[in-house]
C-alpha cells in the first residue's frame, strides 16, 4: 500500500477507490471482526485521501455480511437483473450515496465439457440503458477478454466441480485479443445517450497471423526417470499420500507411486476416494484410466500382480474461486485401497512446470518412435520472411486430446479439444520470435495424440460457439 499511496486521489494521484473486499457476503464465514480489522489496516494507509469501498452481489443475503460500517458498499449484477430490485437491495443497507454496479456482467465465464457461455448484445444493451436512466454509475466485467495463461484458470462449484477455460474472453465487448465486437458498439451508443462521447479514434480489429503447420517430433515421457530429474521437485515418501498443499505445490502435477503389495482379485478395484481434481492411473507406466473429479469417478478396476509400480498423476484442474467451497484442496485427499486394503509407501514427485527449461535440452526422438503418455512433444517454427512484426495469433491444437502448451518457453495454458468447447489457444505477438529467430512450441500431451502430430497457427479463434464479427 506504501506505493499505492502517491495515486491516491487526496494525493494528487488518479485512484479515487479502494476496495477493501469483494463479494465476502458470499462466503460461507460472517466475521465482523475480520471485515473490520481489514477496514481499519486500508484506512490506516488511505485516510481521507480515497473511497474505501466493498462489492457485492445484490441481495440482502449478500450484503448482511459483506458490507462493513463506515465503508462504501457497491453491488454487482449482470444482464436481466431487476435493477430496481437490485438498488433497492443496495438501499436497504446504505441509505445513502451513490448507487454503482460495480461489476455488471455483459458476458459471463465458460467451463470446460460445456457450451460457450455467450449474453446477448440487446439483452446487455437493454439492462446497461436501465442502470444509466437511474443516475448510477456502473463498471462492466469483463470489458476486455482475458486469458488465463499458465495454471491460473480458475473453476466454480454448482452441483458439480467445474474447471474454467483457459480463454477468459468472456464474450465481452473486447475480445481476449483485444478486438471491438458488435456488443461493444452497442453499448457505446447506449452510453451515447447520457454522456458525451470521446472524440477519440475508434477501435480496429487488428491482424492476426496464419503461420500454418509445425511438425512435432516426441522428446520424452513424463514418466521417465530423467525427467523426474529434470522437471520434477525432489521425491517425498511417506506412509500415506500427502496433498500439493502438503508438498508446498500449489499449481500443475504431482505424481504418486507405490508397489502393488500382494496379489488382489482379477479385477481388483482401485478407489482414491476423493480427488482434486484428476487423475491417469498407471501401471509399470501404462496408461489404465481415469479418475474424475468433475465426473466423480473415484474408482477403477484394474488387473494387477504383485510387486507392479501403480502411479496415479494428479492434475489441479483450477481453484474454486468463489463461494463456499474456497478452500479448495488439491491431489489425493484421503488414503488410498486396492481391494480395500491400504496403500502405504507413496514416493510423490512434484511437476509444477514453472520453467520447462531442461527440456529445450533434450534431443527430439524419430517421428517412428512412441512414446508412452504422457509426454513432450517440440516443433520449431520461422515467422514469414518478408515480415518484421510478429502478429497474435491463435494455436490450434484439434488431434490432440488433452495437455498444456508452452512458446518459447511462454506456458500459454492448458488445452482440451476432446472436451471443449475451447479449441485454441491465444498466442500475443509479444510472445513471438521475429524472423529469422527460431520459435519452439511444446506440447505436454496427457491422453491422446494424432496420427500426423501437427498443430497449426491460424488467424481465427474457436471458443465453440462465439463470432468477433464487427462494425468498421
């Protein structure tokens, strides 16, 4: 807060708000001591010199704990929304001030193994025009698609655990790539009518590049010792599994091993009990199936015989991020049976995949050999000769099952076509290597490759179902 300090408004600075907690009334906790202690620390920086301010869904539900004395309370709500009911929510618990929609949704978040959420233009239009004719003031989530690179895309909890979407493009008025779509003109004509507009250039969708296909040739399998070395966290064993937490991970993999004790029954049945969130399951390093969290499937049959290495590798599929599942554990979280007997003696390795720089070292394998899943795959690709600028971009990765994707060195997300309804991966330009520097992609595939083992870098995104068509 030291360096927020000089922006503040009452500083001279362009910061006139400061949210002290948003949407803490959704949360399963009422704690007004914490919700106070957290008011007293902001204003012992902010002073006079800015607004504190809270947010939180329109509902007295909501607000009875999410707001706090002596801070301004703000609502958030999306198209479709009584807005009058809304404010009057907002009324009941600050009979003064402004009204603000603080987070008005003219889109909204997608799952993977669902369809593309999209809100409609009139349906955002016709709400936003309600909001402005009572005077208040409103910011828009998302204005501007995002993308949530690397491990960091989120998930939600409704009546089952659902992972978010690398994009969070959001079907917002600007694109993940930045681009203007019809909603945004929309909703500048809308807000044309209370408020002078800017006389400022309009937004253009810019180029993109269609740098074609890259040859991928395998480099080696996660499962392979040298790769334990190379990528892995040092080995941990105990009796019994411990979490990511536990290990002191908190994104990507983590692998857990133990030795078949004794001769079982002909099927025997694995059950893991609760996961976070999913799971390959090995044997001597054969891919057997698939525990889902999202699909709750905590058990498999298996044929084993004594003295076999199992390995289940664990993937946190995203942190809830809201509601009151927030404490979100991630791996295997309860002891694991085989037959209904214990497993004890996991070796666990760790594969967060924060530099994936070991494998740039590696030495590509014959497109004729095979590689046991999951593994690395690299390709190298030039931008066009005649062409210094190194344009965004999208990754198409259709063939492939299941993995994440790595440019130079760059963890653009995870990929999942099989399920969708995302196909392709948002690539910015400033992630590019300008001819005649080489670019590397690498693909960690966990389930299924195609026979060509290609990928291809088109112009166009493909999120399922959403057009960027727009005005010029």
């Amino acid at each position: 807060m030291t360096l927020v300090q000089p922006q503040l408004y009452g500083n001279g600075g362009p910061i006139i708000l400061v949210q002290v907690e948003n949407e803490y009334g959704s949360y399963f906790a009422c704690d007004y001591d914490h919700t106070s202690w957290l008011r007293d620390q902001f204003s012992s920086y902010v002073g006079m010199d800015a607004v504190l301010f809270t947010t939180d869904g329109a509902g007295d539900g909501y607000l009875q704990c999410g707001k706090i004395d002596g801070v301004f309370a703000t609502v958030d709500f999306g198209s479709g929304t009584n807005v009058s009911a809304a404010f009057h929510a907002m009324r009941n618990h600050q009979a003064h001030g402004p009204l603000v929609n603080n987070e008005f949704y003219p889109g909204w978040l997608s799952h993977w193994d669902e369809a593309y959420q999209t809100v409609g233009t009139n349906q955002v239009t016709k709400t936003l025009d309600e909001i402005l004719a009572t005077n208040a003031s409103v910011n828009l989530y998302m204005f501007f698609g995002g993308t949530n690179f690397g491990f960091m895309s989120g998930a939600n909890y409704g009546s089952k655990y659902e992972p978010q979407l690398t994009s969070y493009d959001y079907d917002a008025p600007l694109t993940e790539a930045g681009d203007p779509t019809d909603k945004y003109f929309a909703i500048r004509e809308v807000v044309g009518r209370y408020l002078p507009l800017p006389d400022l250039a309009l937004p253009e969708i810019t180029a993109k590049g269609e740098y074609g296909v890259v040859h991928m040739f395998p480099v080696v399998s996660l499962l392979d010792d040298e790769v334990k070395s190379g990528l892995g966290t040092p080995t941990v064993i105990e009796t019994y599994p411990l979490t990511f937490e536990a290990l002191g991970q908190s994104y990507g993999f983590v692998l857990y091993e133990t030795m078949v004790p004794s001769d079982t029954g002909d099927p025997s049945l694995l059950d893991v009990n609760t996961i976070g969130d999913r799971a390959l399951v090995f044997l001597d390093k054969v891919q057997k199936g698939v525990l889902s969290r999202s699909r709750n499937i905590t058990t498999l049959s298996l044929i084993t015989k004594v003295n076999q290495t199992l390995q289940i590798l664990v993937e946190n599929q995203g942190r809830i991020n809201y509601g009151s599942r927030i404490n979100d554990t991630k791996g295997l979280l309860s002891n694991v049976t085989l037959d209904d007997s214990e497993l004890t003696q996991w070796t666990m390795t760790g594969f967060p995949l924060s530099s994936i720089s070991w494998l740039q070292e590696q030495n590509t394998k014959n497109l004729s050999e095979t590689l046991l899943l999951p593994a690395f795959y690299r390709g190298e690709f030039q931008l066009p000769e005649n062409n210094n600028l190194t344009l965004d971009t999208y990754l198409d990765p259709t063939g492939w099952d299941k993995g994440v994707a790595f440019i130079n060195g760059y963890n653009l997300g995870r990929y999942w076509p099989r399920a969708g309804p995302q196909v392709t991966l948002y690539v910015p330009g400033s992630f590019l290597h300008p001819y005649p520097e080489t670019n590397t992609i690498v693909l960690l595939e966990l389930e299924g490759t195609p026979n060509n083992l290609q990928v291809k870098f088109v112009s166009k995104p493909n999120l399922g179902s959403t057009s960027y068509s727009a005005q010029k």
